[in-house]
C-alpha cells in the first residue's frame, strides 16, 4: 500500500521503516515505546504539552469504560458502517479520528466493522490526537491502529488520502479535513445536541440555557454537503462522586466553574442527566471550492 502520510516538515509522503516513519527528504520520526508516533513540530505547539492534561484524559477513561456513551459509541458505529459499505474502495480504505483522545470511539469503531464482516478488505485505521497523554492511553487500547499526536490544524496525511475523517465533540479545521479527504469522501461530525448535560448544568448554571447550533454547517459551506443529522437523546443515572466528576472533568465546565460550584458538584453521590447529541455527515463535494466564513 503506498504511504497516506505527510512528512510535517517537508510535506513529502513518509515511509514506514523498522522504528517509525521517514520521508525522502530523510526527516525522521521514531516510534514511541508505547508504539506511537509523534509528528507534532516542537515550533507548532502553542504550549509546552498541548490538548488535554493526564486528568482530563484520566477521568474520561473512567468514565468511558463504565458504558454510560456506549450508545453514542453505536451510533457512530451504525452510521460509519453504513458509509464503509457504500465506499467500495479497494485495498486503501482509510478511516481518521481527528481529535480521538484516548481511543475510546475509533477502538470500538473497529471491532465493530472487524466483527461485523470478516470478508471486508482491510481498513486503515488513524487516530490523531494533540495531547501525548491521550494518544498514549489510546495506544493501550488497540497496537493496531496508527495513533499519532498531531494536531488536526496540520494534520499528516496527504491531500485526498482518507475516505472517512470522524470528529467527535473536538476541535474542528473544515479546511484541513476538507484537503485530506478524498473526493466524495465523508465526514462525521459529533457535537452536543441543545440538552446535553442537562442535569448537570441545571447545578452549575443559575439558568441552564440550550447549546446553540454548531458553526460547522456554514463552514462548511463550498467544500462540503450535509448528508444527514441525526439527534441521540437518552438519560443517564450516575452513581458514585467518583464517577460524577469524571464527567466534570471531561468537559470544558471543569476549568470554568469556581470552587464552591465544584464542590457542590463534589458532594453529590447520584445525578440524573440527559446525553444529547447531533451527528452530522457531511460529504466532500466534488471541485475546489472557496470556503465562506
Ligand atoms: C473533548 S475531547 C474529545 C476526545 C474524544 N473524541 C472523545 O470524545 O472521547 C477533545 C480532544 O481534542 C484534543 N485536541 C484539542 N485541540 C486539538 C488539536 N488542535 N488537534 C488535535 N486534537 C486536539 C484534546 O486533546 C482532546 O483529546
Ligand atoms: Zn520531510
């Protein structure tokens, strides 16, 4: 199969070799212990170690593996499956998760198409994630996907390289995603629905207002077509302090709210919320096209 990946520096295509990556131009990157590849530039990081901190990560895969998104976790993998069957590529179907943080989706992603059709040619799959601690823990997951810390604002893949880009509640580049899909190619964006978290924010906020629509529909006006959106909207019952403010810290609240709302948070043992989310497919439209802001 020839190379998906981009040099960082060069922007030549990089070459597997016995402990990592190389381009032509021979600018190398050596596989991590753990089995990842950083390709993330020391000048392109706006901090010292960008993405989210081992806490955040922590707590996310606490409260992951307790099941309580398994359902959001299905439903991408209902949809991504459907667009897997309607590719028809051949020995190069390549899957991304811009933004995978510590694996959760895209490990269970794989099983899920592995399991579902052994007859399947072989799909590749990347993850991408700025925070080492993040891809880290994702390499723990699964050896056999390509975990790599890059950021999706330079990510490293080739122009038209990848038929699926998955984007789950993380930062979004419509221009970079845009570039690295081939044509036709789809992306799957995951956001919060205007209720989600309900629950928890009725205790962090005097007035729990709705999240408004995400910006991604007029950015990606030009480039891309939306091709469905489906709502997933459940209540969850947590348990546990523990389990309570793992879900805090895995969302942007934990930086913004003061002491004494956390510890009103800290002091709850049972909390009933709602998860509401939107999932978006959009297509990659056929042409260049001008993006409008
Ligand atoms: C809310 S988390 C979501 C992680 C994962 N998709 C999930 O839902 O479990 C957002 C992720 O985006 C990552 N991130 C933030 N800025 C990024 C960037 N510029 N490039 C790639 N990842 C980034 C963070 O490190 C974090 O892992
Ligand atoms: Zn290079």
């Amino acid at each position: 199969m020839s190379s998906i990946l981009q040099c960082p520096v060069c922007r030549k295509p990089l070459f597997l070799t016995t402990n990592g990556y190389q381009c032509a131009a021979l600018h190398s990157f050596d596989a991590a212990r753990q089995g990842y590849v950083n390709l993330l530039l020391a000048h392109k990081k706006h901090s010292k170690e960008p993405g989210d901190v081992p806490e955040m990560i922590r707590s996310r895969r606490r409260f992951l593996d307790l099941g309580y998104y398994n359902q959001v976790s299905e439903a991408i993998n209902e949809i991504t499956g459907v667009l897997l069957s309607g590719l028809g590529c051949g020995s190069d179907c390549s899957v991304l998760d811009a933004g995978c943080g510590e694996g959760f989706y895209l490990h269970r992603l794989k099983n899920f198409v592995d399991f579902g059709d052994k007859t399947r040619r072989p799909i590749e799959y990347h993850g991408v994630d700025v925070s080492k601690f993040a891809v880290r823990q994702a390499t723990q997951r699964d050896r056999a996907t390509a975990w790599f810390v890059a950021s999706i604002n330079d990510l490293p893949f080739l122009e038209a390289s990848l038929d699926i880009v998955l984007n789950i509640f993380s930062p979004t580049n419509i221009l970079e995603f845009s570039r690295v899909l081939k044509q036709n190619g789809s992306l799957l964006f995951v956001s919060p629905g205007p209720r989600h978290l309900n629950g928890l924010r009725d205790i962090i906020y005097p007035v729990t207002r709705e999240h408004a629509a995400p910006s991604i529909t007029e950015k990606a006006e030009g480039l891309f077509s939306l091709l469905t959106m489906s709502r997933l909207n459940y209540q969850l019952e947590l348990e546990g302090s523990q389990t309570i403010m793992d879900l805090l810290a895995m969302t942007p609240y934990f930086w913004n709210i003061n002491r004494p709302t956390k510890a009103k948070v800290a002091a709850l043992d049972r909390l009933a919320l709602e998860v509401d989310v939107e999932i978006r497919v959009f297509t990659k439209r056929e042409g260049r096209a001008t993006l409008t802001s």
